[in-house]
C-alpha cells in the first residue's frame, strides 16, 4: 500500500506541459488553409463578428495599428476603459490591409484564371433532366448518383440503397425500380459510369463502342477476353487466355491494347479534378521567373477580402467610454461584449497578418534551395530537401513548414505545382555528390518506359543500369522507389 508520504511527494510532482494560447491555435488552423478554404474561413467570420468588416481606406496602416494596441496588450482586465480607448483615435480606427506588402520587390498583379468547374454531380444531374420520368424514378436515380463514389462506381450492393431510401428517405422501391434506375446512369457518358466494379465498366465502354460498330470484330474479342477470362487479364496471363479463345498473337495484341485504353475511372472524365467534391486547383503562390533570372514572388489573394475594425462598433465604444461614469449594469455588460468583438476581430486580423507572413517567408525559402528548378523549370534540377533545410533558412519550427506546405499549390511559369513537389530525399554517391531521390526516379522511369516489353528488366537488372549511369543503389531501394512510381514487378509488365 502506497504511504502518506509517497502521495504527498506524487501529489507535488510537476510537470512542465506546453499549451498554446487562443490565439496561436487560431494561427496555427489559418496556416494549414489553402486560399479556398482561407476564403470560406474569412467570410464566416464576417458573418459571427460584426466588429470586423470588409472594406479599407487609403491612408490607413497596419503600423499604426500595433502602436495603438501596444499598451493594450500589456493592461489588465482592471483598466478595461482605457483599453477601449488605445483602439480610438482622433482619425477613428485605422484599416488593416492584408493584401499589403506581401510579395516580392518586382513582383506584377497577375490575374489568375478561374474557370466554372461543372461538378461530377451536376454533370449526371444534367443527364438525367433530359429524361421523362415520373418524380418517384427521379428520386430514386438522383440517389443513386449521389451514391456514386469518386471514380464514378457505385460500390454499394442495390438492395443496401434500397434500405437507406426507406430508411432516410422515406421511399419505398423495389428491385426492378432500382435495376431500371442503375441502367439510366450506366447510359450517361462517359461510358463507364455507375459500373460496380472494373470488369462491368470496361464491358460498358465496349457494348457502347459495339453500339457505334457493329461490324467491328475486335470489340467481339476485347469482350470475350474481359467476360470470360477476367481473372486471366487482371493477373496478365496472356497464354492462358490465348489458348482459351484460341487466338492468334496479332489480334490479341491489338485487342489488349485497345483494352488498356479503355478508361478505369470515368469520373475523372468529368472534370479536372477527380471526384465531385473536389475543387478546382487554386494555386496559393505565383511565381514568375523573368528573361534576366530574377523571380517574384506573390501569394495569390485574388478572392481574399480585405479586413478592418467596424466604424459601427467603434463609434458604439466611443459613445459607451464618454459615458461610463453613468453607466448602468446593461451599459456595462453591452460594454464587455461589444470589447470581447472587437478583441476578436483584432485577434482574427492578426492571425491572417501573420498566416501571410509565414507563407512567403517559406515559400521564398524554398526559391532559394531550389532556384535551379524555378529559373530553368527542368524537374531533373530538383535539389535534396527536407522539412528541415526549410526551418533551418527560415528560422520557423519544422511543424510549421510542414503545415505550410500541405495542400498548398504554387503557380510557375511551367506550371503548377503542389509545394510537396520540392521536398524529396536526398542521396550521396561514392564520390560524396549529393543528387535528388527524384532524379534517381527519373532515370529509373526512363529505363523502364525503353525496355523490351516482351522481356523487361528486373530490380537487380535495374541496379547495375543505374549504377553504369552514376547512381549506385541497391535492388531494395530500386524496388521502393519503383513501388513509389507505380510500377508493377517485371513479371507484370510483359
């Protein structure tokens, strides 16, 4: 049994545990937004704190605003007057620009092209308006499309479907209903849509072909091979399914190459980007190299609204401070709010300041280690980077450069670019010169794309070619980053 002293002595034990204020998880959430979601971010708070406001004015300056708040950073909850009064001036409260002195010496405005991305959704709901249906075929195939998942499949079983309609919708169906309803899609282009699995989209996409080419036989073919040696196809057996068709080498070649050209995920056909709920890439930085090898360097604040303090709010906390000798318990409760809004709006302003400023104090740093790539544009010139030689140059914590450079994009004169693109391992040579893990995965792409195809090169073949070529690594590491490039093992790639 633990003593009276061994708990007194555990009681007092400390630990030093670090917390971070308010305001530095409100910094830390804005970094890890890119431009879009910034932009929804900002207009939400437009919306809950009517202190804060979109609009500037031309003689204002975010200077004065951290002069005039100095000291209300240092009062104490007992001088809450006068810290009303640092935010008024005789000239009111100043504006605080955030699109400001935020890009390069010589950087230009650039506009960046936005063009209306129809979603995957929208582009089926397109479709299926042009048909006459009654309203309860309607229901029933817009749900089915609204569970499609982002390569276009549906991957649930119908029957669950039809549970979740009388379950969440209200609606009752029956197996037919739901059949009639999957061919409505499954007759939508692109071909291939609303398949349940690989093997019925690629036999959508050849009936279709079949449709437009009756007399072609090679779809005949390509459609035996996929209904009746599937699984021979998938594991690349090609003699195997030769024999069972009876197939001479040329047609099968043909129409195995035919069928590879069919398309795996029709519902990247949609759009340009994969999947309805994505959103068209906006790149957070641009970047332009000029014919003299100087760069710029601006982020992209294109649809992000410029902030200031309310002139309302102000105006209120001018009147409430003029008559706070009389005030009554209401006055002062009005009082403590309309202070807590404009501390927030204040706060929120901040935040956006500093978010920007770590943004382009990173991406400049990684300019700098990558300058090579950003003048000639030339992939093969990226140099080893990690996380680290990032935090090193910019003086910032190495969580902080990791949360920049997630889900941020960057637009280049050749261009654009997630900023993961720039980190990547690095590797030393015998003779001590350092090349990128990316150079290494270019070359060992090139040497595959050349191989004979009938008889291509295995790991350890790969090894000594990259060794003759200067790049001495062991078959294991060949098999990561061939792994990593997705390419199969060479038995697969026959």
């Amino acid at each position: 049994m633990m003593s009276v002293h061994s708990r007194q002595i555990q009681a007092q034990t400390q630990q030093q545990v670090q917390t971070l204020s308010p305001q530095q998880i409100l910094v830390v959430k804005l970094l890890e937004l890119p431009t879009v979601e910034l932009e929804d971010r900002i207009h939400a708070e437009l919306l809950e704190n009517p202190a804060l406001e979109e609009g500037k004015e031309e003689n204002s300056t975010t200077d004065d605003f951290n002069e005039e708040n100095a000291d209300h950073e240092a009062s104490n909850e007992e001088n809450s007057y006068d810290e009303l009064n640092d935010y008024l001036t005789e000239d009111d409260i100043p504006d605080y620009k955030l699109q400001a002195n935020n890009h390069s010496k010589g950087a230009t405005a650039e506009e960046i092209p936005f063009s209306d991305v129809t979603s995957f959704y929208e582009t089926l709901q397109n479709q299926l308006s042009e048909l006459e249906l009654s309203a309860h075929e309607r229901d029933i195939t817009t749900y089915l499309i609204g569970s499609l998942d982002d390569d276009g499949f549906l991957r649930k079983p119908l029957d669950a479907i039809g549970d979740e309609l009388a379950i969440y919708g209200g609606l009752e169906t029956t197996p037919k209903e739901l059949d009639e309803a999957l061919s409505r899609i499954q007759d939508f282009d692109p071909a291939g849509i609303g398949a349940r699995s690989l093997q019925e989209c690629l036999l959508i996409q050849i009936k279709r072909k079949k449709e437009e080419e009756p007399h072609n036989l090679l779809l005949l073919t390509e459609q035996q091979i996929l209904e009746l040696c599937y699984e021979e196809f998938t594991r690349k057996h090609w003699d195997k399914i030769i024999r069972k068709l009876n197939l001479d080498e040329e047609t099968f070649q043909t129409a195995i190459t035919e069928i590879t050209h069919l398309n795996p995920r029709p519902g990247a056909a949609l759009g340009e980007t994969i999947g309805r709920n994505l959103q068209q890439i906006i790149p957070d930085f641009i970047v332009e190299t000029f014919d003299d090898g100087s760069i710029s360097v601006a982020l992209n604040n294109r649809n992000v609204p410029e902030l200031r303090m309310s002139r309302s709010f102000t105006e209120m906390i001018e009147e409430h401070t003029k008559n706070r000798a009389n005030q009554s318990k209401e006055s002062k409760e009005a009082m403590m709010f309309l202070k807590q809004k404009i501390d927030a709006a204040h706060g929120f302003i901040e935040a956006i300041k500093q978010r920007q400023n770590t943004l382009m104090v990173t991406m400049e740093a990684i300019i700098d280690l990558q300058r090579p790539f950003f003048t000639e544009g030339d992939e093969a010139l990226i140099r080893p980077m990690i996380l680290k030689d990032v935090a090193e140059r910019t003086g910032l914590d190495i969580s902080t450069i990791s949360r920049v450079s997630n889900s941020k994009y960057v637009q280049t004169n050749y261009g654009i670019y997630p900023l993961k693109f720039f980190f990547n391992e690095g590797f030393i040579t015998e003779e001590g010169e350092e090349m990128s893990a990316r150079e290494i995965k270019t070359t060992l792409q090139t040497c595959i794309d050349n191989e004979n195809k009938k008889k291509p090169f295995t790991d350890d073949e790969l090894a000594d070619i990259l060794k003759e070529k200067g790049y001495p690594i062991a078959r294991r590491t060949i098999a990561k980053y061939r792994q990593q490039l997705g390419i199969p093992v060479a038995r697969l790639r026959k």
